[in-house]
C-alpha cells in the first residue's frame, strides 16, 4: 500500500520512526511496516510518499 502525505503533517514523523526502529505503524485502524519512505515534488506539490506492507508479508520475506 502506497500513501502520500503533506511533508508537515505529523504524521510524517510518526513514519520516520516507525521505520527507523522497524516498528508497526497504525494507518485506518490496520497495522503496517513501513518499507520505504520518500519524497516527491517541490513547493507546495511536494508530499511524502511512504510504501507500506502487512507486518505477515515482511515476515514471510524474511523467512525465505
């Protein structure tokens, strides 16, 4: 799942964290992994792009 966020909503920092310290990252009551994290634009049509996986995905991975 791919989400997009203005660069100033808290929300972004919540992200950065979850993804520093491989945490689970809570997006419309389900829990994620947050995979990558980026951003895209400049100016007022900048947003952060953060792509999400289920936390049972990103244990299958790395599994095998």
């Amino acid at each position: 799942m791919i989400i997009r966020l203005l660069p100033n909503s808290p929300a972004v920092n919540a992200l950065c964290i979850c993804h520093e310290r491989e945490r689970l990252y809570r997006h419309n009551g389900q829990e994620y992994m947050v995979e990558q994290i980026s951003l895209i634009g400049d100016g007022q049509s900048a947003r952060v792009v953060a792509e999400l996986k289920s936390p049972f995905d990103v244990l299958e991975d790395k599994q095998y």
